[in-house]
C-alpha cells in the first residue's frame, strides 16, 4: 500500500521567517547541507531547505540536540516533517530559523519527489539555489557565525496586533520597541529594568564566541559546591552550574571573586536572566553537556531571577544516554550519560587514593539495560554513603567517565556526576516495563569483569573470535583510539624467556624499573628515591595462536603467574639454582589451551602505528562448556542460508 502524503501547510515557511505561524506545521524537508564553523572543528551543523509547496526558504538550521535524526537517516531529503517548535530571527536583514522539535512523517525516500512548486519568498538567501556544493567558503562562514547564534527574537506586536505564537516576542505597549522571547509571552521576560534599553533574550544554543552582548533566560539544573584549587600559578576557588532552556545546555563556572559573588545568587531549579561573561570552547572531558562553548563569569555578569509566569516550561532534565552495549565504543575521553536498573548494590569500601593518601569512600553499582547488558558503576564520596536504595531501582546518571580497567569496561562517576532515582521521564518507565516482563534476567554480556576466576563461568565462552581478528596486519582504524577488548582461545605456541623478569621499585603502588647505583642501592626515579633492595616482576611475551592465526602479546605479574602456575619468587630461586626445572616451568605451559581475554589498542613505535596487544586474563579451558559452546555455533552456522 502506497504511503498517505499529508498536506503540506499553507504560507507555513513565510509564517515561520516572521514568526507568526502557529505549531504544529507540516513542511517538506527538500534538502540539507552539513556546515561546519571554520574557527573550529568541533562544530557539526546542519542547514536546511523547507518548502511548504509554494514557498521555500534555505535559511533553517536544525538544533543541534537533533543532528543525530539526520547522522542515523531517520531524517533525509524530500521527507515531511511535523514542526512543533521552532525558533526564528532576524539578523543584519536575513530572516533564519532553527527548528527544536519536529518529527518525522513520511521519509524522503518514499515521498521521492519535491512536492507543489516552491519558489523562494521574499528576502530569502540564495543558498540553496543551484548547485548547494558550490557555495562560498566567506559565505558559510558568515552563515555559520549568523546561525550558530540563530535568536528566538522578532519583533513585538503592539495591543493592537493579532496575538503571538509560544516562540514568539512577548507583547509590548511600545509598537517600535523590538524585543524577543524563546518560551512564551510575557510582558517582562524580555524587558531589563526601567531606564534601561529593552534586550533580547539568545537561546543557549545561539551562543558562541563572536558574540559580545548577549542575555540568556535558563534554568539552574546542577550546582556543584566550592571548590579550591592550587598550581603554579597560585590559589584560588570556583564552582560551576549548568544552564538549560528549550534549546540546549552549557556549562557556566564562577572564579575567585565571582565565585564568592554568586554562589548564594544560583540556587538549583530556579529561572535566572544571565548576561554577560566570557564565551569559550569548552573542554568534553570534563562535561558530558552537548554544547562546543561552555561560559566563564566576569565581572560584567549581570544574574536577576526571571519573574516570568511561564518559566515553568522551561525543562528541568535532559539527558543522552548511551546504550551499555554501545559504550566499548563510545570516546573514552567523553561523559556520558547513563540509563540502567540496578541489579546489585556493593557495599560501602574504604580507600586510600595512591597520589593523595586521602582516604575515599566506594560504592559499586551492577547495572543492566534493556541490551541485555550489565556494567558496574563506581560511585565516589557523598554519592556512595548517601546510597542507601533496595531493590531495583532505575537510575539516570549524567556525566560519568568511561574506564578500562581488570580487563574490562566500567564506569565511574566525577566531581560532576548527578544521580537521579526513578525519574520521571519516558525512558525510565520504558525500562521499569521491560525489566518487570523479565522472568529470569538474562546477562547477554558482562562488560565490566568475568564472574570470579572460576573456569566453570559461561560468560568467558561467550563472544569467542579467532585470533586471525587480532592480527596486526589487519585494518587498525577499526579500533581508533580507544582500547577494544575480546576473547579468543587458542595455544601458546611460544613464549620468550629472555628478560621475562626485572627488578622494581619495593613501593607498594609502584612497579617501575629500579637502577642499580652499585653502590648497594637501588634508585627508582618515579618514587624519586633509593632503597636497599627491590622486588621481582615478571614482564611475559608469548605468542597464541589458533587455525586462523596467531598474534604476539604481553602479561603482567599476575596474569603471567596464573599462566605459569609459578609465582615470580620461586622460579627466580628455579633460575639460579635449576635450569632444568626452570625451563620445565615454560615447557609445561607451551602447546597448551587457554582463553585469553585480549586488550588491543594503537600506539606509536618509531614513528609508525601499531596495534599493542596485552592479555588482561587467562583462563583454564572447561571442556564439557567448550563443547557446549562449540555445538551451539555449528548450530547457528547450520542455520544460516548458503552462500550458493
């Protein structure tokens, strides 16, 4: 059955540029071009054509928060959209307009064809005219500097005027007074106190560094206390919050004398109207907020509580979370965003941090989602002893840093991390229902650790790969930066015994290579000192292989001590008194089967990348489970249809 074209909505495009068409709007979608801001490569925009059959305009710019509709080709050429939010302005005589929230509803690749006649209304850039390829490097830039600080403004109507949309300017009494609104009327959201000249209120997806005079209207959703700081440079202290309204997120931090300013200012939840401050590239390892600029007061900041009767529209949450089994190969050096039940509740564990000797409270968490895949998250301070839920709570956690560790992938929250319990939002009550039909929970994959060292766990079978996947030769950008982990089983077929042990530094929590002074001392440059004695590592090279393939890689103390079944002490004892059983102790292991969970990851040797492969565990091979494993791959391979 061929698809139902919905009717595209009459002088929907000129209604949008002036501000006046009321949501929701259906509007075709005729083509898009990613823009990128030539100050910077962070920067991913998309600009976009919309035609409503007669009238077609090439200066809409798609939020930001929904690029990612175009990147997964949810959203693509000629498809129908429903608008149901929009933003528009008017800057330096050229009318744009983002859209904030719209959906689907026929994709482009039905719909097949520009619907009606469009031509391009009045005033309307010539962007899209033509060959889109072919437009100036001056031209973008300005359209990326113009549209990167796209405003919810337009002009407000006297008492006489037909009445605005939600997006729209408030009202005002004073027809040739210009004034904007990002979320609804009012007749002093917009308007500075008397004496002053009446401002315009930026969306917080407008700002960027190239503006200079700005105000914001935003929510405080997350207040961090004070901290204190000290470097070269000197002392000091800050604290940050983080603002949100209808259109995104940013990050804003006080230093010094701001921060003693307005910390009592910002409280949590209430609306606040910004201006002023300094307009920066924000660092991503430190927020997970989807915005490229973060803010850093000045003394030019200028807070006042916004007394608009609609600012409870504004939203008080907002996430991207990331699915657990799409965190392996998530950037490492990103916070993320974290939806999950949890399954087990740790206990509360005392630490002491190596660097600091600060004693630290843990808590881990054992989480699962609907993928079927649990990950453990490690809570810190406050956020561990304050954990006292049962059950199985669902938890949203914003701004948590990925960790390899043991083997595995785990998760950690940072000075920024903010817990919620059972919020109120679709996605958590999507999975509170899918969690509940669950009978008996399923672990598709444990990414954080195995279950125990036992031979006997199931899960080490699980996602077995030939070795011929880790060979070196293979195509690395497959694994990129980050470190990609898996297990293969397969037979030692070699193993170097030359330089397998070295003598490190006797610290605790260090195990650098110690230097002998011959003086009867030992000198350990990490720990900046000498010792009279120093402890032995093993450091162990072998080579696994299998039917497609083997692979070199190296395993430390541990790990090589399971796999010889020798502690380091006695075969150092076993080299200088028996060579034979010395060489026993690697000839016993050689030709034998294990599984290995692998850790690969690229790193630079001479000048050339190369994969570096290190064995994070071994494991004695259960036959009767190996078997199992076996029967159930010949089935699935059985399964499936002939290539011929």
């Amino acid at each position: 059955m061929a698809a139902v074209i919905p009717q595209l909505s009459e002088n929907a495009v000129e209604g949008m540029l002036n501000q006046e068409a009321k949501c929701p709007l259906v509007v075709q979608m005729v083509q898009y071009k990613k823009i990128s801001d030539p100050h910077t490569n962070q920067t991913t925009r998309y600009r976009l054509h919309l035609s409503d059959g007669h009238e077609s305009s090439g200066t809409c710019m798609l939020a930001t928060q929904r690029n990612e509709l175009i990147e997964n080709g949810t959203l693509d050429n000629l498809a129908v959209i429903k608008v149901n939010h929009y933003i528009s302005n008017q800057i330096q005589s050229k009318k744009f307009v983002v859209l904030v929230d719209f959906e689907v509803l026929v994709p482009g690749r039905i719909v097949g064809k520009v619907l009606g006649e469009p031509k391009n209304g009045p005033k309307m850039s010539m962007l899209f005219q033509g060959d889109p390829v072919k437009t100036t490097v001056s031209e973008e830039c300005e359209i990326t500097k113009n549209s990167s600080s796209l405003t919810a403004s337009s002009a407000t109507k006297s008492d006489n005027s037909s009445s605005l949309t939600a997006s729209s300017a408030t009202k005002s009494h004073n027809s040739s007074t210009r004034t904007a609104s990002l979320a609804s009327k009012s007749d002093n959201s917009s308007i500075a106190p008397q004496g002053e000249q009446q401002r315009i209120i930026f969306p917080i997806i407008s700002l960027s560094p190239y503006q200079s005079k700005w105000c914001i209207r935003a929510r405080v959703t997350r207040k961090t206390d004070i901290r204190n700081w000290s470097n070269k440079r000197g002392d000091g202290k800050l604290f940050s919050v983080d603002l949100m309204d209808e259109s995104g997120e940013i990050r804003a931090t006080a230093f010094n004398q701001e921060c003693d300013r307005l910390y009592s200012v910002l409280q949590p939840k209430q609306v606040y109207l910004i201006r002023g401050g300094i307009i920066k590239v924000a660092n991503r390892q430190f927020t997970s907020i989807d915005n490229d600029y973060e803010l850093a007061f000045s003394s030019e900041t200028q807070v006042e509580p916004c007394k608009d009767d609609n600012v409870h529209k504004l939203p008080l949450l907002s996430f991207r979370f990331v699915k657990f089994d799409e965190i392996p190969r998530t950037n490492r050096k990103q916070l993320i965003d974290i939806l999950g039940v949890v399954e087990k509740i740790g206990e509360l564990e005392h630490k002491v941090a190596r660097a600091s000797q600060r004693e630290l409270l843990k808590r881990d968490l054992f989480l699962i989602d609907d993928t079927k895949t649990a990950i453990t998250l490690t809570l810190w301070g406050n956020e561990a002893e304050n954990f006292k839920q049962h059950g199985h709570p669902i938890i949203a956690v914003k701004g948590v840093r990925i960790s390899d560790f043991g083997g595995g992938v785990s998760l950690s929250t940072v000075g920024d991390g903010q817990i919620h319990v059972d919020p109120d939002i679709p996605e958590a009550h999507k999975l509170r229902g899918w969690f509940e039909k669950q009978d008996a929970l399923e672990i598709g994959q444990n990414l954080s650790t195995f279950s125990g060292d036992s031979s006997s766990s199931s899960n080490i079978y699980k996602n077995l790969v030939p070795v011929a996947l880790a060979d070196p030769n293979r195509k690395t950008e497959t694994v990129g930066d980050n470190a990609e982990y898996f297990n293969v089983s397969g037979s030692v077929m070699y193993i170097s015994r030359e330089n397998c042990m070295y003598p490190a530094c006797p610290s605790p929590d260090c195990n650098k290579k110690i230097a002998d002074l011959n003086t009867g001392l030992y000198r350990c440059e990490k720990c900046n000192k000498d010792f009279p004695s120093f402890k032995w590592r093993l450091l162990l090279s072998i080579r696994v292989g299998d039917f497609s393939g083997s692979v070199m890689t190296t395993l430390f103390q541990d790990t090589a001590e399971k796999l010889l079944n020798c502690d380091v002490d006695r075969l150092v004892n076993l080299r200088e008194q028996d060579v034979d059983s010395y060489d026993a102790v690697f000839d016993n292991v050689l030709l034998k089967s294990f599984i290995f969970r692998l850790r690969a990851k690229q790193e630079i040797y001479n000048d050339e990348m190369r994969m570096k492969y290190v064995c994070m565990q071994v494991y004695e091979i259960n036959k009767l489970q190996y078997i199992g494993y076996v029967e159930e791959e010949v089935k699935r391979l059985a399964s499936l249809p002939s290539p011929y």
